[in-house]
C-alpha cells in the first residue's frame, strides 16, 4: 500500500541516532518480520544501560506472591 506523506512526526531521540534533519527524506517499507531471540540479543549494545526508573526494578528482589490458578 502507497501512502504519500508530506510530513511525518519522528521522535526526537531516533532523528540523532539516525543523523536526520528537517530536510532529510525517509522512506518507510512494511516487510514481514519474524525474528529470533539471536538476532534480538545481538542488536542489543554492549554498553546498553537500563534507565534508572527501570534499573531499580530490573535490581529488586521479588516483592510478593506468585498465585498459580493453573
């Protein structure tokens, strides 16, 4: 499906990791993705940081009961 788009909102974040401008062209493809758990690991960075809102809970300890209704 072609849908022409004369402008569209990218995130801040993705336009610096990307290197993009105001004037930069972006062509979006829709491709049929099915990825494994190797290929999802291996495009994590080696120096990936959690967030500290994340890290705190990624560190904790379980903090209540698991219920199996099964």
């Amino acid at each position: 499906m072609d849908i022409g788009l004369k402008r569209f909102r990218i995130p801040h974040k993705i336009t610096e990791s990307f290197g993009l401008n105001e004037n930069s062209i972006v062509e979006l493809t829709e491709n049929p993705c099915n990825p494994t758990l190797d290929r999802l690991l291996a495009s994590i960075p080696e120096d990936f940081q959690y967030p500290e809102d994340i890290l705190d809970f990624v560190e904790s300890g379980p903090g209540g009961k698991e219920r199996y209704d099964g």
